[in-house]
C-alpha cells in the first residue's frame, strides 16, 4: 500500500470507520473522512495523523452531499460505514424515525456513490457496512433489518450499473468493541454464548474483512457476513 492509494470512509469519525480509517493511513494511504460536523471530523482526521482530512457530511440531506464532496478529486477505496441505530418497532411505529435512518442508509450512500463514481476508476472498488439484522431480526430491530437488507440489494444493483468499479458489503454480528456496545455485556454475552467460535467480532476482524473486499480484484457483488457462526445455530 503506498500514498498513491486515496481512501474515503463516510463516517469515519468513530466506530468501524474509524478503525478502518486507521488502518488504511497507518498503510502510507491518503484518507478522508466524513463526520456530521465539522469539527469532530476535522479533529479526528488530525488524531488519525497528517495524511487525514475531515469532511462535514449530512446523510439525511442527500442533495447538499454532491457539495459537501466537492473537493475529493480521486477515490480508489470508497468505504461506507455510517449508521444511524432506530429502535423501532411495528406496534409503536416511529415513521419519521425510520425515515430518516432508511433515507442516511439508502439514499445516504446511494448518493454519494453518485456523487464519487466520476472520481473512481475500473480499478477502484466499495464496502457499503450492513449488519447481521438481516439475516436475525430482533425486537424493535424493524428498521434496521430493512435498512441492512437494502443495502444487500443495492451493492447487486452498483455492480450491474457501474462496472468495473467493484461493490461488496459486509454484514457484522454485535462488534463487542465499538463504542456502541463495548459497555453492554448483558447484551453481548447473550451473543457470545450462541457462537460456536465462542469469541464475539471484534472492530479488527471487520476492518480485515473490509480489507479483504477492497483488495481482491475477484470478489464483486458479494455480501459477506462475518458472524463467528453465529447464524448456524
């Protein structure tokens, strides 16, 4: 990996994308990433080192994300990691909420696809981050098993539209370690004990496998869960 390899991550200001974020500079690569604010992606970029940047980047509100992305000139790897968690149910239904978490995840990363293809080339590939919920709904997980399995279908639908760019997704189980979920083992132990590796992904097992995605020319249109076995049992 040299400094000729420009990476962007959308939400790479905590979490996964951070961690990937991480990586890829620690590899010599040139990175930008996105936050809601200004502030809080400039000051990350700056903790991540002098090869980083920070952009302000508001998923809800797809038409200001052509701006916002003005002046990323090349993408090679196009990371897409932001989330927004809606604990929503079907009894209780909190249409608003769901809007806005299906328009940041869908729409969201739809545009900026939209937005960064001219800056890619054949040789540049994508990960757009999903989550297990497709595969194992759970109570108030409404909105984001709907979310995660569009996400499914649209990186079918980029690969068919926008060949050769490469588009694969990852779909993680609880990652014990995100600032999310690294305070609530009632949560995880439940998962970890119904995993046949006994271990829960960690944030390094996602970034190896975005890696993975990225880099291996052949893999394309895939939709990799990465579960420790999780849904064998």
């Amino acid at each position: 990996m040299s400094d000729h390899i420009h990476v962007v991550v959308i939400g790479g200001t905590s979490g996964i994308g951070r961690h990937v974020a991480e990586s890829f500079a620690a590899r010599g690569c040139e990175v930008v990433i996105t936050g809601r604010t200004e502030h809080r992606a400039k000051e990350v970029a700056g903790q991540i080192g002098s090869q980083a940047r920070g952009l302000a980047l508001d998923l809800t509100v797809p038409e200001q994300i052509p701006p916002a992305l003005a002046s990323v000139r090349r993408v090679d790897r196009l990371v897409l990691a932001a989330l927004e968690r809606d604990h929503n149910t079907v009894r209780e239904y909190r249409p608003a909420d769901a809007a806005r978490m299906l328009t940041m995840k869908l729409v969201g990363y739809t545009a900026v696809v939209h937005a960064l293809a001219p800056r890619m080339s054949g040789d540049s590939s994508a990960v757009l981050l999903g989550g297990l919920a497709m595969h194992r709904p759970y109570p108030g997980s409404t909105s984001v098993t709907t979310a995660n399995g569009g996400i499914a279908a649209l990186v079918r639908t980029l690969v068919t539209e926008l060949a050769p760019i490469r588009f694969n997704a990852l779909h993680p189980s609880l990652v014990a370690d995100t600032p999310y979920w690294s305070d609530k083992p009632h949560v995880w132990e439940a998962v970890k004990a119904r995993t046949p590796t006994g271990r829960l992904v960690t944030m390094q097992d996602c970034t190896e496998a975005v890696t993975f995605l990225l880099e291996n020319r052949s893999v394309n249109g895939v939709n990799l869960s990465i579960d420790g076995g999780e849904l064998l049992v």
